[in-house]
C-alpha cells in the first residue's frame, strides 16, 4: 500500500520508546517516529490485511454483522496471535494451550479469520456463510459451535469477566497440580475488549477482583478506537480508563498506534513479565481502518461497508478487490506455521507430562480426571442422611454439611459466595481461602459483586479443571442473571446456592423476600432449578447438581428451619428428587385422592399437615414434592400421570409467583402462590397473612373440589 500521512493509516514497525506518564509506563510514538512512519515488515502488513479483508467480505457477504472492530483490531490481534499466542490449532482443548476470550463478541469476523488461516477446523465455506443457519460461524462467538472459540460472547462485559475466571482456575490448578521442577499448568488468558466491556459494570467488578487477587496472568488488549454505537466515547465515557485499572490494581500500558505491531508485541511482553499484576493494554485503534468514508465513524458498526465502500477500502489498501474472501499463499503459509508451532509446543508440554507422570503417577492420573470432568468412584459415598431428631433444620444448613462433606471428596470443587457465606453456608472449614499468597484455597469471597461472580464461575467452567459453585440471597440472583444465562446457553457445569428462598425469610422485607426469582430462573431454558423441602431433599438436590456435567443448577434453600423429612417414613426421597417430582406423602391407605397437593421446598410441610387435617373433613389428598419442576417435566408420560392423575385436581403451594404453573392449567388446578411483593414482618406471620396456613389451604381444596362437583352437576 502506499503509505499516508494521516496517524491512522501509518504502519510503524519500530518499537516504540516508553515514556513514563504519572508514573505508569506507557508505549508512546516520539514526534520523530511520527514524522517519519516506516512501513511494517510486508508479510506482517500482508498477513494483517488478510484478516480485515476476510472479515470485510464476511460482513458484506451476510450483509450483517460488524465490520469495524475487526478492520481496526487486526494489527494487534495478529502481534498477539503471531508473536505470543500458544495454541494448537489441531487440538483445540489441548489443557496448557492460552486462553483468549473476544470480549468484544460483536466483532467475530475477526476472530473467524484468524481461526480459518491459522489452520483450526473452520474452512472458507464456513466464512462464506457467516451468520447463515446451522454454520459454525454464527453472529457473536459461540462456545461448543466453533473450534477455537473459548467463550460465548457478546453480551459486553461478560467475556472480560470469564476471562477473570479463567486466570483464577489457572492459578487454582497449578497451585494444585504444578510441583518443584514441573510446571504443568502455566499458560496466560489473554482477552480483547472494546469500549462497550469496559463500560459495563461488571468490568469494574471483575477488575477490581483480579486486581486484589494479583492475576499476573491475565493481559488485556483494549481496543480504544472511541467509538460506540451512538457515537463518540466523548458522550458518556471520558474517565481515564487507565488511571482507572491503575487504581484497580492493574499493570497499565498504552500503545498509540494499533497498526505499530512491534510495539504491541513488546507491551505484551512486558505485561507477561508483569507477574504480581494483571496487565490492561489500551491501543488507539481506529474503527473501520482503511474505509475511506466509515472509518473513525459510527458507520462502521452493525451493518456492512457496502461494496462500493468494500472496493474503494480494498483499492486504497492496494487489495485486489476480486476474488472477495482472497487470501495471499504467502499470508497462508506464513498463518500456517501456527500448526508446527502448536504441535511443537503441545509436544513439549506432553513430555514434560510424562515425566511429571513418572514422579507423581497419582496426580497426573488426577490432573486428567478433573479436565475431562470425570467424578471419583464413591464421590458420595459419606453423603449424610438426616433423621427427624436432627430437625428443624434450614435446607441452607444442610446444604453447608453437605458441601463439606462433597469438597472432601472432590478437591476440584471451588467456590464461595457474594459476602454472604455466613447465611449462604457455602464456606468450607479447613479448605483454605483462595486469595493471593494462598491460590491452593478452595473457598472464594467474590465480593459483594453478584454479576462479577456470575461470570467469573463461567470462566473457572469453561476452563475446565473445576466444579464451580457461587451464592448469595435468591433474590440478588436477579442480579447475576446475565452470566446465568450463557451458563445454560453453553452448557456449563456452574452450581449456584441460593439462600433465603422466599418471604418466609422474614424481617428484612419485600427488598429482600424473593417472589419471582423462581420462576425467573425456571423460565431459563436448560437451567435446572432444584427447591429442595428438607435437608434429605438438599443431600439428594446436591446429588443432582455435582451428577450434571451439562448444564446449570440452582440450588434454592430456605433461611428458617424446616422439620426434617426422616427417610423412615419417606422413603421415596433419595430417588425421587432427581426426578424432579415424585409422591411423598399418598392417600392410598385411604382410597384413591380426590386432590393432589403439588407443594415444593418449605411449603412440602404446610401440605402434608393440611392433607391430615383434609382427611378429617372428608377429603383424599396425596403430597407431590417437586423440588424441579424442569426435571419433572423431562420424564415419561406414564410417570408424570402416575404422579399426577389426569382426572385428579391439583392445588399448588409455593412461596413464589404463580406464574408457570399455569402449565398445567385447566378447571382442576389452583395456585396457592405470591402475585404481589412481600412485606417486613417475622417469616412466619408473613407466611401466614400470605395464605400459607393450613386453613387456607383446606380452604382452597375444598373450592377446587367444589367447583369440579359443580360442573359435573351441570354437565
Ligand atoms: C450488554 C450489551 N449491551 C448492548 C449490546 C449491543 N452492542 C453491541 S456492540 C455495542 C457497542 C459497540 O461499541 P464498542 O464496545 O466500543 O465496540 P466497537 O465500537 O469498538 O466495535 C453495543 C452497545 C451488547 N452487545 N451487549
């Protein structure tokens, strides 16, 4: 390309003087470099503009997607991708391979570019067909769809954060695993972010965490190009974002000039030789690079240049502007060198192994197992069962007991709460606190940061290597619902503990008494939501949620304590609950039931004392538990009508919105639930002016049941 005298369309290879800027070093172009631009090395230039033009012709091809971020970002990409990265692009999962997450999900064409020419599973047909069904190059990066992809994103926020938590599960593991002279878990997440990540405010929560933890590990490229979707960043972004991760505890650095590649790749080294801080590198990059009319313009984002912009872009560029999705053999050859280097490097590593393996034979064996997910033989072997002596008991206290004895069992288990663990029960006595001079500790104290929590567990998940959990109040699960939601979208092994399950919690009030948090969280396709009534329930809800390798689990536990189901009488516990609903409690000895209470969690007890108090007034119910609605709904229909008779009426009791169990609706159910927000009283007089009472629901029975007799006389 010839070159131009404007900043943004200078290549400079030299590597940039660093000057010191408040005390923070910074990679700063001198006024010489700047009037004298020297073109970067040609296959460099060649290789860059391999990737902007694939992703150009992506976007114009689909006539969809974003086509600024990757024109901007390749130069630095392609410094980390070509100088640093250490992947294998024919073993994708390969355990010590970096992690890098595109935060900035929005700008996938890039990162399809740089998958396709580095050789991973992903050939052109794949990017001819960006963003077309059933193609694994889909409109943000989705986890388990495209080989290479580490994370879904595009939620901004959420991939800088999993990034988070994918340094934690770094050093987690190799505290681990790693010994004198083997270090078989060493590798660095590296994450893209763009002024939208930042901006969110997870990224304070997430950053302000792996500051204090002192993630040396983790680099951060930001491309700073000060442009957002309504315009500049000088309409609602103008804090120094530096001083800001300075404050945070970051190793900060800023490079002028995305294209100087050099200078890029030496910011990365000295963010790698940064141990004791995570590194934020901000590089002034321009949207839209190279487009005559859309660059440094909002033009650039969310719809394609257009193909006379393409061809003007691609002629100013010195590109051929035919073939589109070209790709220069030299620039391929040169991409392609990725898949010697991986090899060497993943071959390097799996030797280092077996001699690891020859000297510590039971934790190499150990190392596997947690990376595939696998669960020891006996893993819950100890698992208590409650008696009705030890009673009243909180599903939240048994939960605790049960966590300790599971973390016994299964070192990979890793997690805490939102500064809560004295309610939430999530801490374990012994295992040590997971904190800066002490990554071997198993419990976590993520801060009063429910959203930071949410996706920082995703990314010890997706690294792989641990069992995730996190609590805090059921209620401030609204809070976190965003990572929620791509946990169950990618299938993510992540356990949450919700605590203080419903306005039976009592004096804290409607701000703290959860409503329709349950239903929120039922209605989370592929989220298991487990509301347990006892602490055998919770033993047999904890059973379920460390069994799941697909996919989340809520765990949602009361505050109050609850009489203990002894399994003597209910015998039907332990394999009931991972059917999701079963029959507690029949009315068999008595005849077949005229009603059927569906109860779930503590309202488990108010229904077995009204099915008593029922039968003396001359009504047959039976007791269905059903701590998960979702589970239940998974099974056969012989079983589901077994539980729940077509012709039997049904009356649902749950301290929740009533929405959702309408499913079954139809003249012969009734909901005893909450369709307004609570109030600040003790647990039990709320439940009682809630119409929790067995009075009430007696009542309720009887009205079913008269109205079913009033429409069999009229029919
Ligand atoms: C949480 C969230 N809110 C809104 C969006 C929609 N969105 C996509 S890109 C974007 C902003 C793009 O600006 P920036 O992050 O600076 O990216 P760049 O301009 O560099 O492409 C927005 C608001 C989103 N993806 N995620």
């Amino acid at each position: 390309m010839t070159l131009d005298a404007t900043e943004s369309l200078e290549f400079l290879s030299d590597v940039q003087p660093i000057s010191k800027v408040k005390g923070k070093e910074h990679l700063m172009s001198s006024s010489a470099t700047l009037s004298a631009p020297i073109a970067p090395p040609a296959l460099d230039e060649l290789c860059i503009n391999t990737l902007r033009f694939l992703a150009v012709d992506m976007v114009q091809e689909a006539n969809s997607g974003h086509p600024g971020l990757p024109m901007g970002s390749a130069s630095m990409a392609f410094a980390l991708w070509d100088r640093s990265l250490k992947f294998n692009p024919r073993d994708p999962d390969w355990p010590d391979r970096d992690r890098f997450v595109l935060s900035a999900g929005h700008g996938c064409a890039l990162l399809y570019a740089l998958l396709h020419v580095t050789g991973f599973d992903l050939p052109m047909e794949e990017l001819k067909r960006f963003r077309q069904w059933g193609s694994r190059t889909p409109g943000h990066p989705e986890y388990g769809k495209t080989p290479g992809v580490e994370a879904t994103t595009g939620p901004l926020g959420q991939g800088f954060t999993n990034g988070v938590g994918m340094a934690i599960a770094e050093v987690a593991l190799a505290a681990r695993f790693n010994r004198p002279g083997h270090r078989i878990v060493d590798h660095y997440t590296y994450v893209l972010v763009s002024d939208g990540d930042l901006e969110e405010g997870i990224s304070s929560e997430a950053g302000s965490d792996a500051g204090h933890q002192h993630l040396g590990k983790l680099i951060v490229l930001y491309a700073d190009n000060h442009i957002t979707i309504e315009g500049s960043t000088e309409l609602t972004f103008t804090e120094d974002r530096l001083e800001r991760f300075d404050a945070l505890g970051w190793h900060v650095q800023r490079v002028e000039r995305s294209n100087d590649v050099g200078s890029v790749a030496l910011a990365l080294e000295k963010a790698r030789e940064e141990t004791g801080r995570p590194s934020l590198i901000a590089v002034r990059t321009h949207i839209g690079f190279g487009s005559p009319h859309k660059q440094d313009t909002v033009a650039a984002h969310g719809e394609a240049l257009g193909i006379e912009e393409v061809r003007l872009t691609k002629e100013g560029m010195g590109w051929p502007v035919e073939p589109s999705f070209h790709v220069p053999e030299e620039a391929l050859e040169h991409f392609r060198e990725a898949i010697a280097r991986g090899a060497s490097a993943q071959s390097d590593w799996e030797s280092r192994f077996k001699a690891f393996a020859m000297e510590f034979p039971d934790l190499a064996v150990e190392f596997h197992r947690v990376i595939d997910r696998r669960l020891p033989k006996d893993w819950d072997a100890d698992l208590p069962a409650f008696s009705a002596a030890d009673g009243p008991m909180a599903t939240r206290v048994a939960s605790g007991k049960t966590i300790a004895i599971l973390g016994s069992r299964l070192p990979e288990m890793m997690g805490g709460s939102a500064d809560l663990n004295p309610s939430t029960h999530t801490n374990r006595e012994g295992a040590g606190n997971f904190e800066p001079d002490n990554w071997g500790g198993h419990n976590m104290h993520f801060g009063i940061r429910e959203h930071a929590m949410g996706a920082i567990l995703n990314g010890m998940a997706l690294h792989r290597g641990l069992i995730p959990y996190g609590g805090t109040f059921l209620v401030f699960s609204d809070y976190m619902r965003p990572p929620m939601r791509l946990a169950a979208m990618n299938a993510l092994p992540v356990i949450y503990v919700f605590t203080h399950d419903s306005i039976g919690m009592g004096e804290d009030g409607p701000t703290h008494q959860p409503v329709e948090q349950l239903i929120g969280l039922r209605s989370i396709p592929g989220m298991v939501v487990l509301r347990p009534a006892d602490a055998n329930e919770t033993v047999a809800a904890w059973r379920v949620a460390i069994g799941r390798k697909q996919g989340p689990v809520a765990l949602v536990l009361t505050r109050q304590g609850l009489p203990v189901l002894d399994l003597n009488s209910y015998s039907a516990i332990p394999a009931g609950v991972p059917l999701g609903g079963y029959i507690l409690a029949d009315s068999l000895a008595t005849g077949a039931p005229d009603i059927i209470l569906i109860a779930t969690g503590s309202e488990v007890h108010l229904a077995l004392v009204a099915r008593d108090r029922l039968l003396t007034e001359g009504a047959r119910a039976r007791v269905v538990s059903m701590p998960s609605t979702s589970l239940f709904a998974l099974q056969s229909d012989d079983y589901r009508e077994k539980v729940l008779p077509a012709d039997v009426p049904l009356l649902v009791i749950e301290a929740g919105s009533p929405v959702g169990w309408q499913s079954f609706v139809g003249p012969r159910i009734a909901v005893i639930g909450i369709d307004t927000f609570g109030a600040s009283a003790p647990g039990p007089v709320v439940m009682q002016h809630y119409g929790f009472t067995v009075e009430n629901v007696c009542k309720q029975a009887h009205a079913v049941l008269d109205r079913l007799k009033e429409k069999a006389s009229c029919a």
